[in-house]
C-alpha cells in the first residue's frame, strides 16, 4: 500500500504564499514521477506541476514562474511552493505519485482558497 497525505493548504488573500506538502509512506518503490493536480469547483482536474525520478520539472502554464515543485528524499516528501497566489488558484490539490508497475495513487486533497 501506498499512502500520500498533503497538507498546508489554507486560505490567504492574493499575492500571498502557500507552500504544500506531500509525505508519501508505505511501499514506495520505483516511483517515476510525482505530481500536483488541482481541481476548482465545477472543473476538470488538471496537473499543476510535476516532478520526474530524474529531477526535471514541469509545469501548466498558468503557474509557471509563480509555483516550485521539490522533494526531500531524506523525507519522502514533495512540496509545492506557490507563491504571487490568484483567485484562479482556488481549487482543491491533490497530490499523485506514480509508480513503474503499479500506477498512480492520490492523496485526500488540501484545499487552498486565494480571495482578491
């Protein structure tokens, strides 16, 4: 079993920071990539940012240069550092770690809330 939980997610006004966790337990092995998706009310869940067993990194657009995806492997966790936060941010984030040969698994989500 693997298990993700996430936290830091709250709510502040715009142009404030957030910074999310992500610890991953359980059988971790062969992960090849871990990711966060955001979901807002009545949207499609979309990845915000991903980070490869390699180290590079990708983002959507709409968060490139405002949000850093990092880990601590000492930790097994993956933090999103968001920060010049948006109204259009507002979502739910999930976080997905994906394994060679067992797939994708979520965490519960954290919910962030960015008011103008």
């Amino acid at each position: 079993q693997v298990q993700l939980v996430e936290s830091g997610g709250g709510s502040v006004q715009a142009g404030g920071s957030l910074r999310l966790s992500c610890a991953a337990s359980g059988s971790i092995v062969g992960v090849n990539a871990v990711a966060w998706y955001r979901q807002a009310p009545g949207k499609q869940r979309e990845l915000a940012a991903r980070i490869m067993k390699g180290g590079s990194t990708d983002y959507a657009d709409s968060v490139r240069g405002r949000f850093t995806i990092s880990r601590d492997a000492t930790k097994n966790t993956v933090y999103l550092q968001m920060t010049s936060l948006k109204p259009e941010d507002t979502a739910v984030y999930y976080c997905n770690i994906y394994l060679a040969s067992r797939g994708g698994f979520w965490g519960q989500g954290t919910q962030v809330t960015v008011s103008s």
